[in-house]
C-alpha cells in the first residue's frame, strides 16, 4: 500500500509530533510514516530493549525527510518477571523519555503501550512546558498489575493497583485527549471521570502492507522441516495474561497430527520451551523479524491466540488484526465480550472459545483440520476484513482529526470544552 503525500499542509501541521510506542510495533511505524507523507514532523521513539514484536523502526529509502526514528535504552537490563525490577526499568526509561522531550521539544506527544511509571514522566513534561499530551490507551495497566499481583496476594494486588489507578487516572485527566482503542474501555474512564468530550476511539489496525497471504510451503517452513500434517502457530507475546496450558494441551491432544509451533517472548513463552521434551511436536522460536513475518504467519494451516478471562477487561491481542491478513482460519480462545473475539465473529474469520474451555479450544483446532473448506473460507474472510478495515489513510485522517482539535486556540491544553463529535466530523 503506497502512501499518498498531501501537499497541502493545514497550519497546525507546521507543529512536529512525537509517536511514541514503548514496544516498537509495525503499526505505529506504519502511522508515523503516513502521517510523515501527510505533511507533519515526526519523531518515532520506542524501548529498544523490550523484546516483543517489533516493526519497521528505522528510516528507509523512501520514507519522507519529514521523520526520524529514535530508538531508546536504559543503561542496565530490564526485567519483565521481576515487579521491582520492571518498575525500576520503567522509571529509568521515563527518565531518558524525559531527556528526549527536552532536546527535540515535539509540540505534540501521542504515547501508547507505555507502562504509568514511564508515562509518568511524559505527562509531566507535556504539563510543565505546555504541549498537547494525547494518552493513546492500549490497555489499563493498573488493572493488569492488580490483577497480576493478586493472584499472589490479593491485598498486595489491591494496594498497589490502586496506586497505579490514580497515577493512570491522573495522567489522563491531565491529558490533551485520551484515545481508546475500544468502546469497552469508555467505562473504565466514565468511572474515573474522565469527561466522554475528551474521548476518542480509534480501533489498532495491522500492518497490511507487510502482511501478504502467501502459500504454507514458505522458505520458513522449509527451513525448520515441520513434518506433520497440520501446523498449528501462536505468535507474539505470550505473557502472564496470556495461558500457555492450552497451547501444550494441544500438543498433547494431536501428537501425530499437529506441529504447534510458538513463536512468542515473555514468561509464558519460558514456561512452554521446558515442555519441549515432553512434546516433539511443539516448537518454541523466538520472535522473528518483521521481514520473515508473513511466512511466519502463512506456515500455519490454523492461527490461534489465547487470553485469560481476567485479563479480556484490559486487553486486547493486536496479534488477531494480524492474523486477519494472512488469510488463516483464527481459533481464539478469550471473553466473549473481549475486542478481538467481535471481530472475528464480526468478520467470520474463526471461531472463538471461552477462555476455561480447554477440550473446546482443541475441539475448535480439530473441527478446522476435518473440514478444510470451512477453514478456506474463514480464512478468506479474514482477509477481505483486513482489506476493507485497515486502510491506513482513512487510520491516519482520524489521528489528524484529533492534532488538529488540540492544536485549536480554544483547546489548546485540558480541552474541557471539546467535544467527541466535533473530531469524528
């Protein structure tokens, strides 16, 4: 998909644009490039040391002289399993965000997918030296954190994710805007009281561009000699939200049938590779490059994502909207009521399993391998959703919208007097 340059540049374009995606992924690359051809100044800044899915971020040939990309690091290694450990890696990454803010001075920050702790320093910054701080909400940490640290002790997990509840609520009373990337999350800050005038919704996308539907026999699957007759692939983050049991429990139920192959990092992802013994037919990579990522994706016969019914109120796994493009029936195993498990009913794409449903989530496998044209179609679905859904200019325009109303004079910071309608004309 080509970017279309628009040569009129409005006045609030003049203004440069900091995108800051903590974990480096390939659709806030592929936004800050559109929006870079769009005519505004931007910067691309993300933690190079987190270890997830990462996207193009770095300047290619092509790319608009308008954008620059600015990968960030802390001086010691950071730590996910460890809660101290991480919260101090945190402090220290928003203490070199802060660094960064000072010397490029952008006029508007849009930061998303970045722990509070880190975010703390942005919203601090944008409100000392008034810029517009738009708090681009991928999911609620406090909530993660309270529900993460009360499965170990339940008044820990209360005391500390109140905590980070009034830091997270604080941080987005104090923003410009808030963008959601759900309509489940508009309750979550009406009970914070975060005007709805200050809201906006804006669904995450995938990479299509990058994404072909390509045939299963790709040069990665020749590479790693799968033998079995169906593949069966997980990628991307696959963390303490996420259960890994039912991704061995697959393994398990098909051991002559299914290759289950992982492509994931995080601790969930350390907890399958100790099954690789007692499961030949499971296979733990770490995650690949953006570049082999369609082949990736195009090996499987069947895509599967799985989410804990805990963590369905703060979470949304980005990693289906990329399982749409690859053109692969989709087996999810998450809350009804989850984003992710919408779109797929929405689009017809796979089927989806309450997260406790174990025998049903190997069920769900087993009935695509039985009836391969059912799985054709779902995948093909899937791929003409993508096509109709993810159109990066029409993703860029909405952002545009939401610049554009900040950067007014009558709303310039805490624009209480904005209103949802007016960005959504």
């Amino acid at each position: 998909m080509s970017l279309l340059v628009n040569p009129q540049k409005p006045a609030y374009r003049t203004k440069s644009i900091l995108v800051h995606d903590y974990c480096g992924h390939p659709f806030t690359a592929e936004l800050s490039r559109q929006l870079a051809a769009n005519g505004w100044r931007v910067m691309h800044a993300y933690f190079a040391q987190d270890g997830g899915p990462k996207g193009q971020n770095e300047y290619r040939e092509g790319d608009p002289d308008c954008l620059t990309f600015h990968p960030l690091n802390i001086p010691f290694r950071y730590s996910k399993t460890n809660f101290l450990k991480r919260r101090k890696g945190d402090v220290a990454y928003g203490r070199e965000l802060r660094r960064f803010l000072e010397i490029n001075e952008p006029d508007i920050v849009l930061s998303g997918n970045t722990p509070t702790d880190a975010q703390e320093f942005i919203s601090k910054y944008c409100k000392d030296f008034k810029k517009e701080f738009i708090f681009w909400c991928q999911d609620f940490y406090s909530l993660a954190v309270k529900k993460i640290l009360g499965k170990k002790n339940l008044m820990v997990g209360k005391i500390v994710g109140e905590y980070y509840a009034f830091r997270e609520r604080r941080q987005m009373r104090n923003a410009s805007h808030v963008i959601h990337i759900t309509d489940d999350f508009i309750t979550h800050t009406d009970r914070w009281g975060i005007p709805r005038t200050k809201v906006s919704v804006i669904n995450n996308w995938p990479a299509l561009n990058l994404i072909p539907s390509l045939d299963r026999n790709t040069e990665w699957a020749k590479k790693n000699n799968f033998k079995r007759r169906y593949r069966v692939v997980y990628s991307g983050t696959l963390a303490m939200k996420h259960n890994p049991n039912l991704l061995s429990a697959l393994a398990n139920a098909e051991p002559d049938r299914i290759d289950v192959i992982v492509i994931g990092f995080g601790v969930g992802a350390d907890r399958l590779a100790t099954d690789n013994e007692k499961y030949p037919n499971l296979s733990i990579f770490p995650i690949q490059p953006i570049e082999v990522f369609p082949e990736v994706l195009a090996t499987a016969d069947i895509l599967v994502a799985v989410i804990e019914e805990s963590a369905g109120e703060y979470s949304v796994p980005s990693k289906v909207l990329s399982y749409l493009c690859a053109g692969r029936p989709i087996v999810i195993s998450a809350p009804q009521h989850n984003l992710a498990a919408k779109i797929i009913k929405e689009a017809k794409a796979g089927i989806v399993v309450d997260p406790n449903d174990q025998l049903g989530f190997v069920a769900a496998v087993k009935n695509y391998m039985d009836c391969p044209r059912v799985a054709t179609q779902a995948g093909l679905n899937g791929r003409a959703y993508a096509e109709q859904e993810f159109n990066i200019e029409h993703i860029s325009n909405q952002f545009e919208r939401v610049f554009s109303f900040v950067c007014t004079d009558e709303n310039s910071l805490h624009p209480s007097g904005s209103t949802k309608e007016a960005i959504e004309r």
